[in-house]
C-alpha cells in the first residue's frame, strides 16, 4: 500500500508545476527507499498536517526557482501579475499618481483586490507595506526574488487554516534553505527605447551541516522607471472623439484663467493656453531597493530543531512627479466654496493688470471672489514625492518531535514598515491669503497686514506666466512630511500526528493549535495638511490597532483506501468585532491510480484593518449629484415624491424655495461640494463561502491535466460609498431627519450643499465563478527535454450587488476581468542550454459594462498576445548566464483616454496591458 501511494503522490505531482514537483518527489522517493517504516512528511500549502501526498483537496499552482529567473523578474509581483489568476494590486505606474502608496508592488487574486490576498513566507504571515491611512497589503518590493525556492498559490478561501484575509486565496513564497558556498548573481536590463534602466546585484553566504544549514544574502536593485512623455500613447492628455484622438489639455494654466481672460487679460485659448500635465507625469515610478535577509535552521537535539529568519529591506522613490497644483483660487484660498464673501480681490488691486481689470469690469465684475479664478501653481515645481520604506521582520520558533508521530510547531513573528516621505510643490494657503491681500504704499506693493509683513509677507502675483517672485515662492511654499508605522506580532503552536484511530484508508491524523495576531498602524499628514492650510487636501492623523486570538483544528480522514475527506475549522474572537467563525470541508477520491476527483467548501473572514477602523478623515471633492435639485415650491420637479417631501423638511432648502420659487443651484454650487472620506469604527468583517470541484489526471508519465470550477462569493464587502450615495439614501429615507446624523452640511444662507461624508462599511455582495485548468507535457528525448505548460482561466461571473439597493454590476468582459486569460510556456534544455518561450493571452474586453465613456473604436479592444523569450547557457558547472526578451513583438498597450479604465498617467491599463514595449535583460549567477 505504501508504494502505491508514494508513487501516486509522484505521478500526481507534475500537476502542480515541474519546478515544485521536482523537489518534493526527490524528498519522498528517498523516504520510500528507506522502507516502510521511514517515510519522509511535508507540510503542503493548505494543510497544517504534514503528509506524504502533495495534492490536496484545494488546488494549489507553484511557480518554481527556474521560471522567475527566466523572466528577468526583479520584482516577483511582476511574475504574479502575468499569472492568468492574478493581477497587481498596486504597481509602479497605478501607484504613480498617488502620493502615499507611490512604488508599492502588490497583488491580489481573482482581481477580488489585494486585502482579500493573504500573503505568507514560509507558511507564516508577512508585515503590510502599505501606510495604515492607504489600507493593507503586503509590499513585495521586501521579498528580493533571488532568494524564492518557489511560490506556491493556493487558488481557494482558507481561513480556516490560516485566518483572516484568506478570502480570495493564498500565496506563500518559500525561501530557499538549499545554499551552500557563495553565490553571485547580477542583471541588467532596459527597454528597446533605452530607458527604465534596471540593475540587480546580490551576494548570498550559506552553509549546510549535519544538524542545520545557515545563509545570509544582500542585495542592491535599481529601477529608473519611465517618463509619460517617453511613450506616444501617454506623453499628451487626449481624449477619444468618433473622429479620432484630440489632444484635451488641463484648463489650469501657468498663467493663470479668469473668467475666460488669461491672466495678463488677453482672452484664453484652449490651443495655445491649456496645460498639458503628462509632461510632469511618470508612466513608471523609480525605484531602488536595498535588502538584507538571513536564516538559520538547527538541530537543538534529536527531537528538537529551531529556526530563526529575518528580513530588512528598504524602498524608495527619489524624484517620483506628477504636474504642479492645480489652484483654484476663489475656492482654496478665499472659501467661496464654504459660502465665504469676506474673502477675496478687489479688480483694483495693485496686483491686477490693467488689460484684465478693464475685461473683468466690462463683464459686471468688480471683486475676483465673483468668478471663477484658477491657475497652475509652475513655479513651485511639480509635486514630488522622495519617499522610503523600511521593512524589518524576525521570525523564531522550534519545532519538537514529541514522540515519532506527533510534533509542537511554534513560533513567534514580529514585522514593521516605516514609510517616511517629504512631498515637494505645495502651497502654504493661509499665507498665500495674506500675500494676496495688497497695498501700493509710495509706490511699492506690500501686504497690506503688518503682523504677516514682520514674519516675511511679500506680494504673491498670480497674474501672468512665471510672475511669482522668488522671494514670494519662498513665503509660500510649503513642504510637507508624511511618516507611517505599521506593526505586526504572530505568536502561533500547533500539534500535529495521526491519532491511534485505524480507517479503512490508514490512520486518522489530526493538527491543533493557537494563534495570537496584533496589528498596530500610524499615519501622520503633514502638519499643515492636518489643518486644512497647504494646497494638497486636508487629511486628518490615522492611529488604531486591533489583536485577535485563534484557536484551529484539522482533520485529514482516510475514510477508504481510495477516499480522503479533509475537515478544518477556526474559531477567533477580534478584539473590534468579535467572534468569528470559519470552516473547511475538502473532499479526494481516487478513481484510478492515475485519477483524482476532489472538491471543497470553504467560508472565509475578512476582518477590517487599521484603514478601515480608523482612517483619518481626508477631504474629497469628487462631484456629488445633489438630490434636492430642481425642485419647486408646487412639490414638483424631482421625480422621486419621498425626495421632494424630505427636501421641503430641510430649513435652508426650504427658505430658498420660498424666496426664488425653485431650488435650482448653479455650477458654481454644484461643483463645489466638499466633504470626507475616512474610516469607521462600526465596520463588521466580510464572509465569504467558496466551492470548488475539480480532477487531477497523470494521462501519461510525461501528460498530466488539472481542472478545477471555483465559486466565490463575498457578503458585507467593506468598500466606501460614493458620496452621491450618501446623500441620495439620505433624502429616499422614510425616516429622514435633517443632517442625516452628520452625514452633509448646507450653506444655512443658500441652502447649497457644502459638505457631504463617507465612510467605510459593509456594503456589496461579490460573486466570481469560473474555470481554472492546467496541462503539463514533459519527454525527455536524446535532442534534450521538451516540456509545455498551459495555464488557463475562464472567468464565467464577476458581480457586484448592493445589498441595499440590490443593484448589480457584472464586469466580465471589462479590461481587468476578461472571460479568457491564458499563458502557454514552452521550455528546452540540452547539456548546458535552456530555453523558454512564453505567451501570454488576454481576451477581448470593453472599457465598462456601464455607461459607455467612450467611442466604440477605443470602447471596444482587442485580444492581445505577449511574447517572452529566454536563453541561459552554463558557461561552466557553476556559472550560468540568461538573455531575454520580454515582449518579443513590442506590442503597444491600447488606448483608453479617459475611460473608465484608464490610469490617470498611462491612457492605458497597466493592470492588464503591457506598457513598457519591448525590453532586454541578461543576468548572471555563480557559484564558488
């Protein structure tokens, strides 16, 4: 019996990637040599309970050692993202318009986002990267891809095993134990157009003995990122037409708008005056890395062995851009948006050209307050964010063979990242107030008040291109520090064996334990973004932390020789929700030697995080559609009769009616509508239930086939309403009180909305469902190995559902979710050559399912298929270089200007399109 299952468990293994299959089939063929009283367990991705089989019930995928080297990968998100199950969370080109996330590289599965991803080392929880105000994600930038064994995905829920976050399904990156001498190994790259530099280099000591093994590694990586303006697609702010591309510049000049003058007073013209912002933009953010990792592993006694690992890396962005400020004077300065009138400039002032003041007068305007007045704030510079991430993480613990048969794993884990930045372009908004505020004394303009004279006022003239004086950029400007710390404790034990109860199949086995999990996360703005008084929003401190303590228990029951069922489940109680319960159920039936049937049932937990507890409240002025537009003093003019009703109730709207007849809001009122968005206290966890059904079939000893169906569905996801949203359920409730328990603020004089505020909650269902399968052929010939892997995913459903409303979105077939993804990778190796050919192919997708944005020609896109290619050639037994070619044909990623999409700095998706073009690399290892 035990051949039979050793040799299936061989058979079977290929299933889940040669890489992975290679290493652990060596590990259990030399247990079966040693007979059938010694057989070599391991602890597989998705079972606490070491086993001779590599499969499970939940189907797991691995990337191995060879193909991330093969790749040029510098950055594992990288290899992860053109996986057909994956797709990044955050990388360097939608991260580059942000200003606290900038240079994160994550991931999430299934596209259900980067919160729903748990991401393991060596089976155990990682740090997040990501500052505790963004949200919660682990940065892969501190996990260098040159010291990966492999990476194990496990395509299914698992909160049961291993907690929180499990929702979408699990990535664990083994690090390699396997070193032994001193290994060198280095990379460069670029791209066909010479730019995005990339440059690696890492020198790793290690050591292999009777009772253990010990190495450390250090490395140096580099990533000089791309311009927008280096790429025709994304160096012009355009928009689609059904005629074509136009060139759609930003209407914030340097020199200023006011009231359809320049600021010298000559007439605006969009062709000549518009501001064209991708010329600050990066398509790709810079990036430098620097790590130190070690570990060791020993045998403390002949029952007990300990280990202890540790990883510091540190991050950085220098110079990352976008465009300088955009002002809008009359709001941001003066409050006009706030009902303020006290604030603003005379059309006589001093500062005022003589040709504007002459417009302005003619079109009725005598104080700047009464128009519209905007300006590109170009002397500052463009808003730059210089920013580092440390990650430090130690990881301890000891495992203690009891008695052959049953085993205390423990350890305890400790990981922070620091994230401090200084943001560069900004305007300090309550001096610019004062420098604004003139007099003409003798000739000579000056601030008219003399308590900001004696701290350095000078006049501030926006009118006019280049017009600010150095001495008036110095009073103004504002630099702006932002510092986050997010803190991670694990302290974990199981006890695993088989109990002395005999199935049909063999032994009962069983693993128990208890787990405690802290997380703790600050984010502090800037001292005057915490007020209200720079230019960028006002953003309130985050500060928050939260423990949750697990207790866990598994089953693997071989109930017949050819049927196991595999049971788990978790119980935790959260220090900020409560209890949470979660459990396994996984079926295998062996039909044949070379068969497999399984499935599962899974439910899941996502918990909030330290963001959506208590994210400090930032200010947003997204357009709001205001619900109690329109209406009139007769009750007419909205469509819904609880809206108009619950509007008559609000005094301020009320008393506008009265007096004009019609609540009816200008575009200044309109789009000036402020507010918040911020965590809650209030937030519950999401649950999750999952079904998977699939095989395994070893056709041939060179065929195998994999195919699972998968079924998620999410309850109570924790997203944050519009704020449209707010208001709108606000005024179609039938107990609607005035303010709605502080949820908006009018304008108590003309009844205009001011503020209106959101939060996180527990909102949408999430259903995704669809086909995985995998095909392995490897034959060994006397020209060399051939081997071919197709991975594929069909995705059937991807639905959102408010479960308020009940409304649906179904986004199958939009850019990020196509119906088909595949990758076909075909490999070679004779002697001392190995090759790869790699595809990669992206189904035909619309820009939404929604409301179409844009015309049918960019609306609809095209399939693509990329092309890798890669060559290594062992120059000696220990040394070995690859060349490759990613994306061999330069295929151009297409247009989506201003789509749904888009990305703000790409006119493109860089989720799912390739946007660097055709790129090199040749990297070196060697061994001494």
């Amino acid at each position: 019996m035990l051949n039979n299952r050793v040799s299936k468990a061989v058979r079977l293994a290929i299933a889940f990637g040669a890489a992975s299959s290679a290493t652990f089939a060596g590990q259990v063929m030399a247990a079966g040599e040693e007979g059938a009283d010694k057989v070599e367990r391991i602890e597989v991705t998705g079972s606490r309970i070491k086993r001779t089989d590599l499969e499970t019930a939940v189907p797991v995928t691995s990337i191995g050692k060879a193909e991330i080297g093969d790749t040029g990968t510098l950055n594992i998100q990288d290899i992860l993202s053109r996986s057909p199950i994956a797709l990044a969370g955050s990388d360097q080109t939608s991260s580059a318009f942000t200003t606290t996330t900038v240079g994160l590289n994550t991931t999430e599965l299934r596209g259900l986002e980067e919160e729903r991803t748990l991401i393991l080392v060596n089976g155990r929880r990682f740090v997040s990267g990501m500052i505790p105000s963004a949200g919660y994600a682990v940065d892969l930038n501190a996990i260098p891809a040159r010291l990966i064994e492999r990476i194990d995905v496990l395509k299914s829920a698992s909160s049961a095993i291993y907690g929180s976050d499990a929702v979408a399904g699990v990535v664990n990156i083994i690090l390699r134990d396997d070193i032994e001498g001193v290994e060198v190994s280095g990379q460069t790259g670029l791209t066909d157009r010479g730019d995005r530099e990339k440059h690696s280099l890492n020198v790793t000591l290690g050591n292999t003995w009777d009772s253990g093994n010990a190495w450390i590694s250090m490395g140096y990586d580099t990533d000089k990122g791309i311009k927008s303006v280096d790429r025709s697609f994304s160096a012009r702010d355009i928009r689609a037409t059904d005629d074509g591309i136009e060139v759609s510049n930003s209407s914030y000049p340097p020199g200023a708008r006011i009231n359809g003058y320049n600021g010298d007073g000559t007439p605006y013209e969009t062709a000549t005056n518009s501001f064209n912002r991708s010329a600050y933009r990066q398509l790709a953010t810079p990036l430098e890395r620097k790590y130190i990792s070690g570990s060791l592993n020993i045998e403390v006694s002949d029952n007990v062995t300990a280990f202890a690992e540790f990883q510091w890396n540190n991050a950085a962005t220098d110079g990352s851009t976008i465009e300088p400020v955009p002002m809008n004077v009359t709001s941001d300065i003066w409050k006009t948006d706030v009902g303020s009138q006290t604030l603003g400039m005379s059309i006589d002032s001093p500062l005022v050209p003589d040709l504007l003041r002459t417009n302005l007068r003619k079109d009725g305007i005598e104080n700047l307050n009464e128009t519209l007045f905007v300006r590109r704030l170009a002397e500052f510079g463009p808003r730059d964010t210089s920013l580092e991430r440390d990650t430090t993480r130690v990881a301890t613990g000891f495992t203690w063979d009891l008695d052959g048969n049953w085993a205390l794993d423990t350890y305890a884990t400790y990981g922070q990242t620091t994230q401090t930045q200084q943001n560069g372009g900004q305007m300090n908004v309550e001096r610019a107030r004062f420098a604004l505020d003139v007099e003409e004394v003798d000739g000579v303009i000056r601030c008219k008040d003399e308590q900001a004279r004696l701290q350095g006022c000078v006049p501030l003239n926006l009118f006019g291109v280049n017009s600010v004086s150095p001495e008036a950029l110095a009073y103004v400007t504002s630099p702006a520090k932002v510092y986050g710390k997010v803190e991670q404790s694990v302290v974990s034990s199981v006890i695993s064996g088989e109990l002395p109860l005999e199935l049909e199949g063999g032994l009962l086995a069983m693993a128990a334990g208890v787990e405690y999990r802290y997380e703790k996360g600050v984010a502090q703005p800037g001292d005057l973004a915490q007020v209200g008084a720079a230019s960028t929003n006002k953003s309130a401190a985050t500060a928050g932390s939260f423990s949750a303590t697990d207790v866990f228990v598994e089953f693997s029951m071989p109930v017949l020789e050819n049927v196991r069922i595999d049971l788990a489940a978790r119980a935790s109680d959260h220090s900020v929700v409560g209890d949470t319960f979660t459990y396994n159920i996984g079926a295998e039936f062996r039909a044949t030697d070379t068969l497999m049937l399984r499935t599962s049932y899974a439910t899941a937990v996502r918990t909030p995080n330290v963001a959506d507890l208590y994210g400090g409240r930032g200010e947003t002025f997204a357009s709001v559609t205001a619900p109690c537009d329109g209406l009139k003093a007769d009750g007419t003019g909205l469509e819904n009769a609880t809206v108009a009703a619950n509007c008559m109730k609000d005094p301020a709207v009320a008393a506008r009616i009265q007096k004009e007849g019609i609540f009816e809001l200008s575009l200044f009122e309109i789009q000036g509508v402020g507010g918040t968005l911020g965590g809650s206290p209030d937030v519950k966890e999401e649950t999750a239930d999952t079904f998977s059904i699939g095989a395994v079939w070893q056709a041939t000893d060179e065929l195998s086939f994999t195919v699972d169906y998968f079924d998620v569905k999410i309850e109570d996801a924790i997203t944050q309403l519009s704020r449209t949203t707010v208001i709108t359920r606000c005024y179609e409730s039938t107990d609607f009180t005035v303010g709605c328990n502080g949820s908006y603020v009018r304008n108590p004089s003309t009844g205009a909305l001011t503020e209106v505020h959101t939060s996180s909650t527990n909102e949408n269902t999430i259903e995704v469902s669809g086909v995985d399968l995998e095909v392995d052929y490897r034959i060994d010939t006397d020209y060399g190995t051939f081997g071919s892997q197709l991975i594929y995913t069909y995705t059937e459903e991807w639905k959102t559902t408010s479960q308020n409303t009940g409304a649906s979105e179904e986004n199958v077939g939009e850019v990020e979710t196509p119906k088909h993804r595949f990758n076909l990778n075909l490999t070679y190796g004779y002697e001392d050559i190995n090759a790869r050919w790699r595809a990669r192919y992206w189904d035909s997708v619309v820009d939404t399912n929604q409301t179409q944005r844009l015309p049918d020609a960019y609306h609809n896109i095209d399939s693509v298929m990329y092309h890798d290619a890669s060559i290594g050639y062992s120059l000696f037994d220990d040394t070995k270089f690859t060349f490759g070619i990613n994306n061999v044909f330069d295929k151009k990623p297409p247009l989506l200007p201003r789509g749904v999409s888009a990305m703000t700095t790409a006119n493109t998706n860089s989720r799912a399109y390739d946007i660097a073009g055709r790129a090199y690399f040749l990297n070196f290892e060697t061994k001494f």
